[in-house]
C-alpha cells in the first residue's frame, strides 16, 4: 500500500471536513496513522501548533505519525539544497518554523507521496510541488489523496 507523509496546510485542509458529518473520512484517515500509511513530521506539528484554531491539540493522541529526522533524513535535506526554495534562511520568517524541507526528505527516505495544499501559480520554484516534480516524487492536494484511495461516504 502506498504511503502519505502529510504537509501543514492539508492537515488544515483536513479540519474543515466536520468528524460529525464526515466519519468514515476521520475514520480511513485515523486507520492509516494506526497502519503507518499516514503521517508527517515533527515540524509539522509544531507548526499546527501556531494556528488560530489550535488544529495541533486535535492531533496531540495521534502525535506519534510526526516522525524526527534520521540520518538519512539529513542527508536527504542536506541534498534538497540545489533547489532555490530551500536557498532560503530554512525558517519562516515570522514563527521561526519551516516545516517544507524536512517533509520532502522524509518523504524522499520513505517513497511516501506528500499531500500538500500548495500549487504551482505563484513563483512555483519555490513550491514543493515543483520540487517533488524535478526529485520524481509523487504529491497531490488533499482532494486528490482521498479520490486516489477511491474514498466515498
């Protein structure tokens, strides 16, 4: 089965489909953090963590599918550096968080697709899409995640 290491924004993208309404998606996502198909990283988390809505907390009993970096993990970051979008100062300027870098190479040590929320309009050189297009690494939208699995309710 394929796996899904999942950027900051779909996490956000996630929450705006009510579990009351929607419980077989809160299910299928759950079941996967439990089976190790779903997860993210640890700088993810922390930047659910600076959001007004507190999304962070809602994930605080599945914590841990936020993975630290490995050694191999670093080497991967440490190759990432030929893309200009991770040229930059590696943190976000006003949390000092930068999440985008460390989920690429995670996602480059496990051959997980990323599920982010960020498209190519707007200076795509510096979207993971693009990175993960010129890396070969598979990556699509939330939408896009649960029409792949074929997911219906």
């Amino acid at each position: 089965m394929d796996k899904f290491i999942v950027d900051t924004c779909s996490f956000v993208q996630m929450n705006f489909f009510n579990k009351r309404i929607f419980k077989s998606l809160w299910g299928n996502v759950y079941e996967m953090c439990d089976h190790g198909t779903l997860f993210s990283v640890k700088e993810v988390y922390e930047e659910l963590g600076r959001g007004d809505d507190d999304i962070q907390e809602e994930w605080e009993q599945r914590n841990f599918i936020f993975f630290e970096l490995g050694e191999n993990e670093q080497k991967a970051l440490e190759d990432l550096e030929q893309f200009e979008a991770f040229q930059r100062s590696g943190a976000n300027s006003t949390t000092g968080l930068w999440a985008d870098p460390h989920l690429i190479a995670y996602g480059i040590t496990t051959n997980a697709i990323i599920v982010t929320e960020e498209n190519l309009n707007h200076n795509p050189q510096r979207k993971i899409p693009y990175v993960c297009n010129e890396l070969g690494i598979g990556c699509m939208n939330f939408n896009d995640f649960m029409e792949y699995l074929e997911w219906e309710w």
